[in-house]
C-alpha cells in the first residue's frame, strides 16, 4: 500500500468533495452550521494556499483520494489559526494518516507562526477526539466567537510552542 499525504491540488477537488459530505453525512454533519456544508468543500484548492498562511493536505492510498486536513487563520484572533475539515474514509481510518495530517499541519502552523490552534468537532467523532487529545488539544467550555460551525458540540485548543 503506498501512502502519500500531499498539498491540495484542483484534480483532487470534486474527490475531496466527496469524501468530507460522505464522512460528514456518517456522522451527522449535515447543513447549515456543519463543516461539510461550507462553500469551500467544493474547491478546497483554491481555498487554501501559502499566501493567505493556510494549507489543506490530502491523504492518497494507491493514488486515491482518501481524505484530508487543513489550517487556516481564525480570522478574529491574531496569531490564532484553526484545524479545519479532518475527514478520512471508513476504510482508511486506524493507518495512521490522520496523525500524518494533524502532524503536518501543526507543523504549517508553527513555521507560519501561529501561537495557538483552535478546532471544533462532534462528540460522535470520538477517535477525531481522542488523536486531538493526544496532541495537546485541551476541551473549551464554548466555541471562539466567530466560528461558523454552530452545528459543533465540541471545542478545543492548542498552544503552539
């Protein structure tokens, strides 16, 4: 099995597309306040670039589009980014490739120099938690102000060293 993880190009966008509705549908994410629902999903390529401090990466096993992660700037907070739409295929969870993403992406963040990261996810996204938690994620009491997904029920933060 050969594992790649890459920067988000526009041949990948209809597949990443796919994949974050399907994942975000399994677990419920579905309209209005929900990450799957954001106008960018269908074209994370363009979305995403060094240019505005953001990096969205995709994971392929054998060449295919299995998913991906992002970075971006929390626009309210300087020096603040967020970890954005971590969406893997059923079939591909449990190899390592969102530790991979999340790795990466904190890596993006600090070279970026972002101090702190934020995400917000769903409690039915345990394992999502768990890895969060494992990387130094710590649980918030309420979203930041300013976050579009209203949907979520769960908050977290990271300082970046």
């Amino acid at each position: 099995m050969k594992v790649e993880i890459v920067s988000a190009i526009p041949a990948y966008d209809a597949a990443l597309c796919a994949v974050i509705q399907s994942v975000g549908a399994e677990f419920g994410a579905i309209g209005e306040g929900f990450g799957p629902s954001d106008p960018e999903v269908l074209a994370m390529s363009e979305n995403y670039s060094e240019s505005n401090r953001s990096v969205y990466l995709v994971a392929l096993v054998n060449g295919k589009v299995v998913g991906g992660c992002g970075l971006a700037p929390f626009g309210l907070y300087d020096g603040v980014c967020e970890l954005k739409k971590l969406f893997l295929l059923p079939e591909t969870r449990g190899l390592g490739l969102g530790k991979k993403l999340v790795q990466q992406c904190l890596s993006f963040a600090r070279e970026q120099g972002y101090t702190s990261c934020y995400l917000d996810t769903l409690a039915s996204m345990s394992a999502a938690i768990r890895l969060y938690e494992k990387f130094g994620f710590t649980h918030l009491n309420s979203p930041y102000e300013g976050t579009l997904h209203n949907g979520c029920d769960v908050w977290m933060l990271k300082t970046l060293p």
